[in-house]
C-alpha cells in the first residue's frame, strides 16, 4: 500500500517544474523577497486504469546576500486513477547558495502528510514522512535577471523499504526571475 504513490509517479511520467521568482514585488527594486514555484500536470489514458496526477508547489523567500538565499517552500499534490487515490502535502525550509550565477547549491527540509486509498478494497494509508534534501545544479542566464537552472536534489533521509516515496532522487528544472 505505500508503494501506491511510486505508482502513481511512474504512470503519470515526469512533470516539467517551472520555478518563478521576483526580487522586486510591487516594483520595490531594493526588495530582498523572493516568490515562485513550480506546477505540475499529468496523466495516462487508455488501458491500465488512467488517471491524473497535479502538483503545486509555492515558496518564499528572502536574499540574506546577494549569494545567499532562505525560505519557506510548500506543496500539493494530488493523483487519481481507477485503482487509487493520493493526497500528499508538504511544507518546511530551504536554503540556497548561488556560485557565481552558473552553479547553485541547495538543501530543503520537507516533512510530508499523506493520504491513500486503494479503491479495490477499500484500504486506506495514511502517515508522515521526512526529507532532507541536498542537491544543486547549473544555472543559465537566459535574461536580465533570469536564470534558467537544471540539477537535482536527493533525500538523505530515504529509506528504501521504508519510505512512502520511490526514491529519494529529485531531477529539477526551472526558471528563477529575480535573482
């Protein structure tokens, strides 16, 4: 039954994470708060019971130094299909070091709560987990104060037989604004 949220990730493939950030809301250009996130859709059709799958994922956070970068991130995400039914949200801190505007480092601690029913018999799941997750990645300028970044981020936390999750490796890509 716990595996049941690894099947739904593999069924719905991978879902492209765009994250946005602006260090001047409201056109307060000295602002050292930053806002984004990352949404995600997915979904199969046909034989094998189909279903959809959606995740959001909001953040905050505030530039220590031009370098150096903390908050809080969130997320949702909710999948269903002819056999089950998941709801998983997640909230905690993040950090992140810029390296010259080419590399970052990060590291996020998430604790997670979810819910899951196996709609054949009725069985439900329900519990937390925690992850920690360090990771980091390369970083593109693709405009004035836009970066494009491509990494990843693994939870140091996972356990195999253990965990609600299917592994603990996260691939990322996203746009960050602001930076």
């Amino acid at each position: 039954m716990k595996k049941i949220l690894l099947l739904s990730l593999i069924g719905f493939g991978l879902h492209f994470n765009a994250q946005i950030a602006t260090s001047t809301p409201l056109g307060n250009t000295e602002s050292k708060w930053t806002f984004g996130g990352s949404a995600g859709l997915g979904g199969s059709f046909g034989s094998g019971g189909g279903g959809t799958s959606i995740y959001l994922s909001p953040r905050v956070g505030y530039k220590l130094t031009e370098d150096l970068e903390t908050g809080l991130a969130a997320n949702f995400t909710w999948s269903n299909s002819d056999y089950y039914s998941a709801t998983t949200i997640g909230v905690g801190p993040f950090v992140n070091y810029y390296i010259s505007r080419s590399f970052f480092l990060s590291g996020m601690f998430q604790e997670y709560f979810f819910n899951q029913k196996n709609k054949y018999d009725n069985s439900k799941y329900s519990g937390n987990e925690a992850a920690l997750y360090l990771g980091g990645g390369y970083m593109q300028r693709i405009g004035d104060h836009t970066y494009m970044q491509i990494g990843g981020m693994y939870n140091v936390l996972y356990k195999k037989d253990q965990s609600v999750f299917g592994s603990g490796f996260i691939p990322s890509v996203g746009v960050v604004f602001g930076l």
